[in-house]
C-alpha cells in the first residue's frame, strides 16, 4: 500500500506565490501551464479553473501556484489541497 500523501504548503518571497511540497514525484521535468484547456495534466487543469490562479509551475516534488492579485490564499489554498489530494492520493 502506498504511503499516505502528504501536503506542505508554504509562502515564498512573492506574496502571489506558495509552493506545494507532496511526497509523490509530480513531473520529471520542470513544467510551467498557463491554460486549463491547453495542459495534458488532469490535476493541472483542476489546479488552473479555481477561480484566482494564474499559473503553475510543477517539478520533481513540488508546484509552486502563482494567483493573481487580487485573489485570497485563504480561499484558494484548500481548493489547491483538495485537488492534489485527489490526484495523488
């Protein structure tokens, strides 16, 4: 059975951004979406139609969410929880 998946938050030196620390490799290689429609990535496209997020950056373990200015982390951040929990649990 696999471990149980673990989520870190944690605020970086942009208050628009925070990084998301799984114990689960999320990509290979360093990946930037932009777009729902145009990302190959499910849990990406869950990620990208909340309401505030501008973008995502995922590699090796974490993504790093950028929103945009005038959304709340309050709000969006157990949302972001939410879909990773259901991508990788």
């Amino acid at each position: 059975m696999a471990e149980p998946l673990t989520i870190q938050a944690q605020g970086t030196p942009n208050p628009n951004a925070a990084k998301f620390t799984l114990n689960r490799v999320i990509a290979a290689q360093g990946t930037t979406y932009r777009d729902a429609a145009a990302a190959e990535a499910a849990w990406a496209k869950g990620l990208l139609i909340i309401p505030g997020v501008a973008q995502i950056f995922a590699v090796n373990n974490f993504i790093s969410v950028t929103k945009r200015p005038e959304a709340d982390w309050n709000q969006i951040g157990p949302q972001i929880e939410a879909v990773l929990q259901q991508a990788f649990a």
